[in-house]
C-alpha cells in the first residue's frame, strides 16, 4: 500500500524523469529490461482517474472474472485499462526508470524473454518510429546480443511501479473519491468543507467499461 500525502502527490505523476520516454521520430536509446524472465513480467489492470489537473492511475481492486462490486471504481462505470509498467535501466543516463506501454507489449516481451536467459543480461536499442505526439509511433527493439553479459536485476538501481506510476488505494479512498473527486490524504491540507457539506452519492450498477487499448507501439 503506497500512501502519499498532497505535497508529496507532486511526486507522482508529475515528475517525468521517472518515465522512460523517447520523444521523437528516430530517437534511441539503450535500456536494460529488469527482469530475469517472463515470470517477472505482469500487468496491471488501472481506473485513470482525475485529482485536480494531475491524472493518476489508481489499481483496479477486482480481477477480470469477479464482480464488479469488488471494486468501487468499476461500479461505477470507470473504464479500465490494461497496462505495463515495465522497470528498465537507462544506459545512457545511469537510471532506473519506468516504461509505460499497452498490454500487447507483453507479446514482444515473452519472445525476447525466451531467446534471452536472463533477459536483464542484454543491452536493448530501442527506436521510436513516429513523430512526437503521433498516436501510431511503434518501438523497435534490437537486442545487442553481441554485449550480452551476466548483469542481474540485482546490479541495477531498484525501481518499482507502485506508488510512482499507479496507486494503490483501498475501497474506502475510492468510495471516499467518488463523493468527493479527492483521496482523503489529499483532501487534509484542503478546507474541509468540502466533507463536510458532501452527500452520499448513489453509486449506479452498471457493467465495467473497458476502455480501448490506447497504446501503440
Ligand atoms: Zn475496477
């Protein structure tokens, strides 16, 4: 459970250095994959929701196959998306970082993972193909066999993406969210007002909305 309150929420989300990202047409760079094989890899199921002008990914709290009651977010008709927060090392500027892609990136993973054991060991080249901002930019990915070497997730700066790319909250925060449109720890440096004069919402029963699978690559 990652908690953070309203001046550490300027930790999240908005500080970019955190991300792995290329941001035009033909840029590379080399990364390291940090995990040793496909076991490592996962996914995880988020609700995009707004907190003031930040957008924050908060874990969905069912699996596909429970109801929807599990979760305050799908019960009311939040969309869902699948997604990987890939931990990579940077090779060129010496830091562990967090790759945001669409599930469908865990296809391309499996197959690097099977010819790659472990797959932290080799260096990857990663290229952008497409214009900043341009919704069909694909990566490719040219593994450097040649550099391969021992290295292990563990000789590489520890990063996770919980508590930096997405949140984990409780039932409660989300029902509190629902009411209110802030987490209750972002909601203690503000007036309470707001609390106070909030009513009981009723929450409508409807089936989940997946949304598209927005990322390309
Ligand atoms: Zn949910």
């Amino acid at each position: 459970m990652s908690r953070f309150n309203y001046e550490q929420s300027e930790f999240y989300g908005a500080q970019k250095n955190n991300y792995f990202n290329l941001k035009d047409d033909g840029d590379t760079a080399v990364i390291r994959f940090l995990y040793n094989d496909i076991n490592d890899v996962e996914g995880v199921a988020v609700h995009e929701v707004q907190v003031g002008d930040k957008t924050l990914d908060v874990e969905c709290l069912r699996a596909y196959n429970e109801p929807v009651e599990k979760c305050p977010f799908c019960n009311a008709g939040k969309a869902v998306s699948a997604k990987m927060y890939i931990p990579i090392y940077d090779e060129t500027s010496k830091e562990s970082k967090i790759w945001k892609r669409g599930k469908t990136f865990f296809g391309r993973l499996a197959k690097l993972c099977e010819r790659y054991r472990p797959l932290v060991g080799v260096p990857v080249e990663v290229v952008r193909n497409g214009k900043a901002g341009e919704k069909t930019t694909t990566y490719e990915l040219l593994p450097q066999g040649e550099n391969k070497d021992n290295k292990q997730v563990i000789d590489f700066p520890e990063i996770k993406a919980e508590g930096i790319a997405y949140q984990v909250k409780s039932k409660e925060d989300m029902e509190y969210y629902l009411r209110n449109g802030v987490f209750s720890e972002d909601n203690q440096v503000q007036t309470r007002q707001n609390t106070q004069t909030s009513r009981e919402v009723p929450i409508r029963r409807r089936t989940p909305n997946y949304g598209s699978e927005e990322d390309s690559f």
